[in-house]
C-alpha cells in the first residue's frame, strides 16, 4: 500500500499495523495479514455488527466490535488473547444452540463459515444447553429455498440484496429471541430475487441454498475441508 | 370490510404525509380501528407509503401492542412486574381467567376481550395495574377486576371506570384518571412554583453559546441514566456540521419501577416543553419531538393540549417569544410498547418509522441522529431541570445536590414501604436515609436503579445516591424481609429476554441462557460449577453486546452473586457422583413412552 501522510499507525497484538482513516479495525487488520474473526462481516457490505465474533478489546480497557469501530492513532488492540477467545467462542456457541444446526446433513456443511468457526476455535461440543425453535422454511421460490433453522440473523442477504443486488428482498421481523428473517411479501416467490444474485450467495451459513445442486462439492474440496477459516487472510503477504 | 380497510388505510396513510417515517403513528391507527394490522392492512400501507412491506411486518412484529392477529374490542394487559406480582397481581390474574373464561394471550370467543401480559407500566406505586385499551386502572384486586370486566361488558366505555380521578392534574377533564402522583417529597428544581416563559426568556436573552455556558455551569447530568453532561452534549449537537438539527425528549420511562417522568409530565409538562424549547435554541434546531411510551397513550391529548396553549402565548412557532429568527415547535411521538427504545438510538429508529433496533455507533446520535442529522436526546426530567436553571442560575443549581452531582433527583419509590410514591431529594442522601423517609427501614435488598442498576444488600445502605456511587435513573424498589431475591432476579432476566430487540448474539441468546441456569439453582437442582458458568456467561453477554440493555442485562445475576452469594450457595446441592442434576430420567422415559407407544421394560 502507498505510504500516505493521512495513515494511521497502531497496533494490533503489539504489532505495528497502518491503516487509512475511516477504516474499521477488521479492514486495516486484514490488509495487514491479520485475521479477525467474524460471521456477520462481509467484504463490500455495510457492516452489521450483529454476531459479535470480531470482539476485541482496546487499551486494555473497552471491548468493541472490530468491524464497526474505526481505527484511530495509537489505539492498542487485542485480538487474540485468552479472555478475547473465550468471549468469541461463546459466543459462537450461543450462535450453534440458539438455532437448528444439524451439520451431519446440512447441505452447506464444509462450506459453512458458522461450522469452520466452531473448528477454527476448537469448539467440540458447546457449553448452552439447545433451545430448539421451532423455525420455518421457505420453498416457494423456484431456485432457492430458506431455511430459518440454520439462520444466524447476520443480515448479510438483507444488505447484499440492497446494496448490490439494488433489491429489496429480506428484511428482520419480531425481537428478542423471536426475531426472524422475512422476506419483502408474504413469502420468497413473491420477491424478486433471482438465483443469479449477489444476495443468493451471502448466507454465511446454510439457511439461503440453492434448490438443485445439492452437496457439488465433494468433501475433500471443500472450502475448509484443507485450511482454516480466515487462513486466506493470513497467508496474504502485505506491504 | 375489506373495502373499509382499504379506504381507512388510504386515509390514515395521507393523513400522515403517505411519508413511512410515520409508521408508528400509521399502525397504531390502523390497530386501535381493526384490532390488528393484517397481513392485508401491512400490504396496503406499504403501497401507500411507497416503501418496503417487510418494513411494515418489521415495525408490526417489534412492538407490545401491535398484533396481525385481531383482537378484543378491549384488550386488557395486565402489568407484569415483580412489584406488582408481591401486591397480588396473580389474584387479578386469576379473577380475570374466570370471569373471561380465556387465558393470557387469548381472545373471548365473542371476540370482545383478550387478556395480555405487559411489563411495568409504570404505576408499582399503585400496583397491581393494568392498561385497558388506554385507561390505565390501578389499585387492582380480583374483586374490582371483575366489576370492570361486568361494567365494560354492559356496555360502559373504558373511561366510565374512573370513579374517582387520581390527584393533581389527573383530575383535569383532559386526562381524567385514575392513576394518581403520590408525590411524597417536594424540592426546590422540580416541584417548586414556577412561572411559565420567564425561564425561556431568560434564556433567550443569551447567545446560544451563553445558553450552553450556563448549563455547563450548573453542572447538570443527564436524568435517564447515563448521566452525561448535558452541557457538553449541547456543545457537540451544536458544533456538529448540518443544517436541521433535532432536540428529543426522551419520555419512553421503561426502566420497571421508574415511573416519575410520568409525574412531570401530568405536573410540569410546561418545564418539559420550555426545557426542550431552551436546548432547541441551544444547538440550532428548529424541532423538537417528545418522545412518549405506549402505556402513557392516555397523557398524549393533555400533552397536545398544553402545546397548543404554548402555540397560542407565542412560546413555540415562529420567533419564539419574540424573538426574531427563532421558529420552534414540538410534536408527541407515540411507542408501542418496547422498552428498547428508551435507548437513544434506537428511539431515533422508532421516530424515523422502523423496527425500534439500536443503531452502530459511531456515528452518535449528536452526529447523525433522526433522519441523519444531529440530534440531542435528554430525558424529561433533565429538560425540566434546564428550565430551572434558568429560571434561578446554573449557579444555584449546582450549590445543590453533591459534588459531581448537582441538583435533585426524583425518586420513584415501590415495594415494600410505608410510603411508595415520588420524592425530589438533593443528590447525595444516604441510602439508609432515605429509607426512612420512605419507610421501608426493614429492607433486605434495594434495587437501586431499576434491573439494569444492582441489588444492594443492607452492607449499601450507607452508601449514597449519586452518580459516583449509587446511581439511579429514578428506580427504587424495596424488598423487604421473606423475599426472594434470586427470583427477583428471575424476573428482571425474564423482562430483558423479551425485551432485548434481537440484534446482537449475546443479549439475544446470551440472557436466555443465564435465565435457564439461575431457574434451574431457584429450582434446586444447581450444580456447584453452574456458579462459574454462570459468572463467565454474565460477563460474556455484558462485554460483547451491542448496546446498554445487553451491557446491563446480566446485573440482576452478578449483582446477586456478588451481594447475596449465600443465596446461591445455600440452594446448590453436594453432587459427588458428578450426576447431571436437572435430568429426571422417569420424566424422560415417560416421555419416550408416550412418543414411542410403549413403556420400558426396565422402569
Ligand atoms: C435499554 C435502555 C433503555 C433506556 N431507557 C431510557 C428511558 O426510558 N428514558 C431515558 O431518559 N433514558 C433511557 N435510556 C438512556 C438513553 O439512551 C439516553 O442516555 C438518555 O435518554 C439521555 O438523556 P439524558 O442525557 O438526559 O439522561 C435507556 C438506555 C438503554 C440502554
Ligand atoms: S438468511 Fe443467512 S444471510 Fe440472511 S440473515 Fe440469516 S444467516 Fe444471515
Ligand atoms: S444489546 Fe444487542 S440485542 Fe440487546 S437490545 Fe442492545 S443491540 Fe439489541
Ligand atoms: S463481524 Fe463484527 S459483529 Fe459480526
């Protein structure tokens, strides 16, 4: 990246990171090669802020949510200390039993950034005891199909659809533990969203699928059957 | 009927601007003529508002009081608080069950009744409560329910049950209520005379910056909580850049046992108003909004009433008191039932016409705010006290209270206590002083601050109420010998799981959890290591959520931990064989047996 006068300069695990002003600390982190985990984040979306697995804590003092908080000169971050990960893994565990994740048949299994989180921190079984909702499903689209089960209320098809798609297609309803994704009708058909969308591949989970298809990819290529989630970032070489 | 709902909604949609930031106003229309907003009704109004229909269903599906379901002509919402529950709101509940022959959540047959619980409403000073449609009734006891229940059925509106009008201004025809002030203790900010428009022209007889001088001066914090400097969030509205500017007053008072916003605005909505008309001049804004919980629906025609008045001494509109260039005025914005949206950001949501859901900050509603632009959201009683400062000095004002905290606070007072009620004390009384004057000396846990502040044992109660120390945003609630107070906690855990608004996993899933695991200590059947889930979980939900309610949400928890640790210890059984203590397996095999069609041999 070219130097320029305007650059932040602050750290992240000690380490000296650059970033530009108005960048969130998920952004500059990952253009310096430094994973931040998140499930709700979603490059080129506004960021929702919702699912809290980018907690970091600031100073030693605050926690924020590293993909809304802007970067400022000489704040001091901490990504990756042991009271960090324990936050991020319950919540993650929260994610897993406050919904209905039966991975061993879940179409998205391999590909689903919920599922490679739980391995990338190591969770084995979680903690929460299920809470099983019950959920709807939504078939009614002739090449699509949602699956409130699986849901982790990211709003990731929510914002894709209206910010790339220019649509206006899924939207929140309810509140608490009651709240679900719906959609602009009464159900999917009646919306205008169209298998080719940007939104039809936001779900970071298996709740937004592709009626045919199903399992393409083998196990083996998967997208985190070799390396962990968030490996991409860490592998890249910057500056 | 179908063609009714299309012709009313076609009316109340231009009535409102066929602008979709007035949903509030839109649905709370279409559901006090329908008894519901239908799925039809979401269909209609989004045609004719020109926006997203999933906005309306969100809007509908957030709040209390909307339903897609139709319900009663009257609708009965009993208040479900903790207070209420120890003065005997299961007795009302129970009456109610009998004479509807419903439960909670239903509607008679003949379609005239539905029974519905509510969170406080802010009347444990009276409890049991209930809202009926928007009479709020008070003092109940099975008996008086069910006389109301005869009365409505006979035919009487819900405004024939006012026998006899609460105190004050409640007897005024334009609010005519039952529901009464107590107003116990009076100081020198509040409830001390006041005479209109002489704190405004003072006011406007300084620079807007002199104005903000002042307020700095008198040192006053924000009232709703947070405790702020109001002074220093003028200064940042006025300095942020863009042309319309808004002052909000923040009356959606949802904190359980808070309950005296209600009271300034029944006594001194006019120092409310001037207050708000003040800071308008402040920061640059030309509008003000106000604000006003769902439950406090019966105060808004009052509250219309008085601007009215202040329209006609030329106090709002255009050169405010005469004063050349400066136009103000003010409207009343109605919620729906959400606690939620006491919180700043997410009653700018509510105002613009959303699902009432916090916003990211930054930006801060002092930067953006409604609709985008900058916006300062003070409480009620922090208007009114601007009012006073004006009237007397910002000097003044800060010669009273305590260093840190200046002025008085107003305390609303529940539970176990001679005298529940409204008291306007200097900032720094001692707790155990307070007591008294209330007479609830016995006390063995106070909630200071409502379930969001902590539960402090008699160790506290030297301790003093002030910012730096006991904080409260008026909530007190007084538990006395007997009671429970790890299922006070309970219920404070029930109230925040169904208030949180769902965005973020802690709060959302988070509280669940932590209510799950306290039940099941209340019930006998805690683990010793369910004490360390329990501390990591609360500090989990408090340190990740995304806003006050889930930051505070574990309170009720840790502050029982911390304060009444024997309580918890004291329930948990000795567990050598490591056995998983809540499964009951004959519960489980019963279970299995019923699926399955036959019983186990074994058992
Ligand atoms: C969940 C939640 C509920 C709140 N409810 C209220 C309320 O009912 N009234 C209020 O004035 N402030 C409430 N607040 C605080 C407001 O966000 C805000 O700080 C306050 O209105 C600012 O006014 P002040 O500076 O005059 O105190 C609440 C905050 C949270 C997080
Ligand atoms: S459907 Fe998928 S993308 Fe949409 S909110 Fe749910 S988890 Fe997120
Ligand atoms: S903490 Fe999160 S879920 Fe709870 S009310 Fe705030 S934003 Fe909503
Ligand atoms: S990635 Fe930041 S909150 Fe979800």
């Amino acid at each position: 990246m070219e130097q320029n006068l305007e650059a932040i300069t602050f750290t992240i695990d000690g380490v000296e990171v650059q970033g530009m002003p108005g960048q969130t600390i998920l952004e500059a982190a990952e253009e310096a090669g430094i994973y931040v985990p998140r499930l709700c984040q979603l490059k080129g979306i506004t960021p929702h802020g919702s699912c809290r697995v980018c907690t970091v804590k600031v100073g030693g003092s605050w926690t924020c949510a590293a993909c809304t908080q802007p970067i400022y000169e000489g704040m001091e971050v901490d990504n990756s200390s042991e009271e960090i990960q324990t936050l991020r893994k319950d919540l993650v565990e929260m994610l897993f039993t406050e919904g209905n994740h039966y991975c061993m048949f879940c179409d998205k299994s391999g590909n689903c950034e919920l599922q490679a989180m739980a391995y990338r921190m190591g969770i084995m079984a979680p903690k929460y005891p299920y809470i099983y909702p019950e959920a709807e499903l939504d078939a009614s689209h002739p090449d699509l199909f949602i699956d409130r089960n699986r849901c982790i209320l990211c709003a990731r098809c929510v914002n894709t659809a209206q910010e790339q798609d220019g649509k206006s297609v899924f939207d929140f309803a309810g509140r608490g533990p009651h709240k679900k994704i719906i959609v602009n009708g009464e159900k999917l058909s009646d919306t205008q969203l169209a298998a080719a969308d940007k939104a039809a591949d936001a779900c970071p989970v298996g709740a937004i699928l592709p009626k045919k298809g199903a399992y393409a990819k083998p196990v083996g290529a998967r997208d985190y059957d070799d390396a962990p989630i968030g490996s991409d970032i860490e592998a890249k070489v910057c500056k | 009927m179908s063609q009714n709902l299309e012709t009313f909604v076609k009316h109340v949609c231009r009535e409102n601007g066929n602008d979709a930031g007035r949903m509030m106003d839109i649905c709370r229309a279409v559901q006090a003529e329908f008894r519901c907003v239908s799925p039809e009704a979401m269909t209609l109004i989004a045609q004719e508002c020109n926006c997203d229909r999933s906005q309306v269903e969100g809007v509908v599906s957030f709040y209390h009081f909307f339903s897609t379901k139709k319900q009663g002509e009257v609708v009965i919402w009993l208040c479900d608080d903790v207070i209420d529950e120890m003065k005997g709101s299961a007795d009302v509940a129970e009456a109610l069950k009998q004479e509807l022959g419903v439960d909670f959540g239903q509607t008679t047959t003949d379609g005239k009744f539905t029974l519905g619980w509510t969170p406080c409403m802010g009347l444990p000073d009276q409890a049991p409560a209930a809202m009926i449609n928007e009479e709020l009734v008070t003092n109940l006891t099975g008996d008086k329910i069910r006389e109301m229940v005869r009365e409505l059925r006979a035919g009487a509106s819900v405004k024939d049950l006012v026998k006899v009008p609460g105190d004050g201004m409640n007897a005024d025809p334009r609010l005519n209520t039952m529901v009464s002030n107590n107003i116990r203790v009076k100081g020198p900010v509040i409830f001390a005379d006041i005479e209109n428009a002489v704190g405004l022209k003072a006011a406007l007889a300084k620079t807007p910056e002199e104005v903000i001088e002042e307020v700095k001066t008198s040192g006053l914090r924000g009232r709703g909580g947070a405790g702020f400097s109001t002074g220093l969030k003028w200064m940042f509205t006025r300095g942020a850049e863009g042309e319309q500017k808004y002052i909000m007053c923040n009356a959606d008072e949802g904190e359980p046992g808070t309950f005296k916003d209600r009271i300034i605005l029944t006594e001194c909505a006019d120092m409310v108003f001037e207050g708000m008309t003040i800071a308008g001049y402040a920061i640059g804004s030309t509008e003000g909004v106000l604000y006003l919980r769902g439950e406090y629906a019966y105060m808004k025609e009052y509250l219309d009433s008085v601007l009215e008045e202040r329209r006609d001494a030329g106090l709002l509109g255009k050169n405010v008191a005469g004063k050349e260039g400066f136009d103000y005025d003010i409207r009343v914005q109605l919620g729906a039932g959400a606690y939620v949206c006491g919180e700043e950001s997410a009653l700018i949501s509510s105002c613009e016409g959303t699902r009432g859901d916090v916003k990211t900050r930054p930006p801060y509603p002092a930067q953006k705010g409604y609709k985008g632009k900058p916006t300062s959201v003070n409480n009620v009683e922090t208007f009114a006290s601007v009012n006073r400062i004006f009237v007397n000095s910002g000097q003044w004002f800060s010669a009273t209270g305590s260093c840190g905290s200046s002025g008085t606070k107003l305390l609303s007072v529940s539970g176990d206590c001679k005298r529940p009620g409204i008291y306007e004390v200097p900032f720094g009384m001692k707790l155990i002083d307070f007591l008294k004057m209330c007479g609830g000396e016995d006390a063995i846990a106070v909630q200071v601050g409502g379930p969001s502040g902590e539960l402090v044992n008699p160790d506290a109660f030297g301790r003093s109420i002030e910012y730096d120390d006991l904080a409260t945003g008026g909530s007190m609630m007084v538990f006395g010998p007997g009671r429970d107070v790890l299922k006070v906690a309970s219920k404070f855990l029930e109230f925040f799981v169904e208030e949180s608004c769902g965005y973020c996993t802690p709060c959302r899933a988070g509280n669940v959890f932590i209510k799950e695991r306290l039940d099941r200590i209340i019930d006998g059947k805690g683990d010793k290591d369910d004490i360390a889930y329990l501390e990591q979980l609360c500090n989990t939900v408090k340190v990740t959520s995304r806003c006050g309610l889930g930051q505070t949400s574990p309170n009720p928890v840790t502050s029982t931990l911390k304060n009444f640790r024997g309580e918890y210890e004291s329930r948990i059984q000795e567990n050598p064989d490591r056995m998983e203590l809540s499964f009951d397996i004959n519960a489980e095999l019963t279970e299995a047996a019923a699926i399955t069609g036959r019983m186990s041999e074994h058992f």
